[in-house]
C-alpha cells in the first residue's frame, strides 16, 4: 500500500503589517527568541521585532549571519542561541539564513519562526534545509522532522525589496508543478518519504497557474514598491503554494539542475531561483515536454525577467568540461534527478543543458 503524505507549515500568516502580530502568534513558544538574519533584514525588522515581542513579554537576542548556510555556520548560531538560553528560534531574510535557523532549531530541539523580508524561494515552509560548504557548492539536503512552527511574512516588507528577489522566487515557483508531475508520472517518494496527494499535485498547478496570471503585474507594482493583490497572489504562490507543491510531491530536474550548477563559480552571483528557472527550461527538455509548453514557460521567463540561457546566470564560457562536470553533479546518487520518470544519465542531462540553452538564445533572438 502507498502511503501518501502532505506537510505544512504549523501556521501561516501573511499580509502588510504581518510583522506586528509576531509576537502575539509566537508568546507561546516561550520567553526568550534567539533571532538570526542578515545585516539588511535586521535593519529593516528589528524594531517592530524587539516591540511585538516585548509586548508579549518575551525577551530577544540578536545576532547577524554570517551569509552562508554550511555546517560551520550552523554551529555558531547553535552555541550563540544555546549560550543565551533561547527557547525559540527566530529566523529573519532569505533563504540561506531561514535554512540555517530551521537546522539550529532542528538540531537544539526547539520552535522554528520564519520572517521572510523576500519571497526569492520556498524555502519558509519546508522541513528542508540546503546545506552549501563554506565555498557556496551545494553539499546536501539535510531534512528536517517538522515543517516550521510559524511563518510570518509581511507584504509590506517584501514589496520594499528589489524586485528581483520576488522575481527570483517566481522562477524557484516555476519548477514546482513540472517537477510535481514528473514525480507522480514516476511514482517517485516525496521529501517527506511518502507519495504526493490529489491536493498537493493541485496546489502545484494552482501555483504555476497564478505565476502565469499574476506574475508581470506583481513585478510592476514591486518595481514601485506597492503590494498590489497581485502581489499578495504571487507572494503566497512563491512561498505557500510552492513549498506545499515541491515538498509534498517532490523535486526532479529542475532542481537538481541548480544544484549541479553550483560547482561553476561564474553561476554564484545568480541567485537560487535564477538557476532554478534555467533548470526547468532543461528539465522540459530532458523530459520531452511539447514545444507548446516549452513555450509558454519562454514567454512568461522573459516577461518578468528569468534567465533562459546560460550567459543570464553567469556561464557566458559553457565549455564541454564545465557542462559535463555540471551533469555529473546533477546525476550523484542521492540527487533529485532520480525522481524523474525514466532513468537518467549525465550525457542526456549535458544534452538537455545545451539544448535548452539553444532555445533560450533563439527564442531571444526572435524578441
């Protein structure tokens, strides 16, 4: 028998002025928060943060990440949370920095917040943390055995960031309903270790639904610094819909793409959806997916903005060794390009790469 199942964040709550409410929705997780986030996301939160919290009477500790979520990292912030006594873990910014406060949390058996001042990938939601080394070379997965406690992501905030982060989160979202389907087509286990569910493979599409609706308006009322419906709709399909839709019915190509990226240095100043976007034009190509798809995913690319060639993430030299060490990567065992429905090997996966590159560059050449 097939068991299937579906996680989720405890709690999601999301709007402009979110962030006032985070210490209403987190007093019961304690009277101490250790809180974790860059430079940037600091400066913007730690005011509202220090007085939500204090008006529920709970005491805050701050401290700046390092920006790379790696196993050296990870050990600091746990000393740094454990030397002050925390009972919860507030993470606050991007990606990395919400991965690395959810394996803390993880690893000192406590309460995970996640404040989000981007919407740049799913990460939020997921029981999942991506582990890089010190060099920002993708090392692992490292899963994590319950989805975050409590997610608070203001709109207000996210509208403020440079639209390419929210533009960045659309081509991490873009993934989720190609890669959903290819996991069901090959009956391929979640990340949770079950199989997807009729609702989890509906809220992928949904996500990928609204991204082509929504996704130019949203950019355009970011570029002014408004949070607009549109961008309240794309906002909750990169972070929501698409944590839902990746973890409860799995990652293939697309992602394992990225990931096998990331061991040429040219690709680390593109950022995570960036790559991602990329991944899934060579995913559809590795999958045989109809030139209509194909298609459809170039057009809704160049109008907000994802790369769909290698010279757009940075690999403007994409010599024959630099692509066949990218699919060797991608094709490790334990890599998610196993989930795909047929198996895979790293020349059809080198192909793939050169022939969506191909496309990508005719398809702007015809702009």
């Amino acid at each position: 028998m097939s068991i299937k199942i579906l996680i989720s964040p405890s709690r999601y709550v999301q709007g402009p002025g979110a962030i006032h409410s985070l210490g209403e929705q987190a007093k019961n997780f304690g009277q101490k928060a250790f809180i974790t986030g860059g430079k940037t996301a600091l400066k913007e939160t730690r005011g509202d943060i220090e007085k939500s919290l204090k008006e529920h009477n709970v005491d805050s500790v701050f401290e700046v990440f390092r920006g790379e979520c790696c196993d050296s990292e990870i050990e600091r912030l746990k000393a740094a949370a454990t030397a002050a006594g925390a009972d919860f873990i507030v993470a606050v910014g991007g990606g990395k920095v919400i991965d690395a406060g959810k394996a803390v949390a993880c690893l000192m058996n406590k309460p995970v917040v996640i404040v989000p001042t981007i919407a740049a990938t799913d990460a939020p939601c997921s029981a999942l943390a991506v582990i890089y080394t010190e060099e920002g070379v993708f090392d692992r997965y490292f899963i994590l055995p319950q989805n975050p406690n409590l997610l608070v992501v203001d709109t207000a905030i996210i509208a403020k960031a440079p639209v390419r982060f929210l533009v960045s989160g659309m081509g991490d979202a873009l993934a989720t309903w190609f890669e959903a389907d290819s996991c069901a087509k090959a009956a391929a286990k979640n990340i949770p270790g079950g199989y997807t569910t009729v609702t989890a493979l509906n809220l992928a599409r949904l996500c990928y639904d609204i991204l082509l609706e929504y996704g130019e308006a949203a950019k355009l009322a970011v570029e002014r610094g408004v949070a607009t419906p549109a961008v309240e709709k794309i906002v909750e399909a990169n972070t929501l819909l698409s944590g839902i839709g990746f973890e409860s019915s799995g990652l293939a190509a697309a992602h394992a793409i990225h990931d096998g990226l990331t061991v040429l240095e040219e690709t680390h100043h593109s950022y995570h959806g960036e790559k991602v976007a990329f991944g899934t034009l060579a995913h559809l190509v590795l999958e045989d997916r109809s030139w209509a798809e194909i298609n459809e995913v170039l057009d809704f690319c160049t109008r907000v903005g994802l790369p769909v060639t290698l010279a757009q993430i940075g690999v403007t030299d994409p010599t024959p060794e630099k692509i066949m060490r990218v699919a060797e990567k991608v094709c490790e065992p334990g890599m998610m390009v196993h989930n795909m429905p047929f198996p895979v090997t790293p020349q059809m996966v080198y192909n793939a790469i050169y022939g969506a590159d191909a496309i990508g560059k005719a398809y702007l050449a015809k702009r």
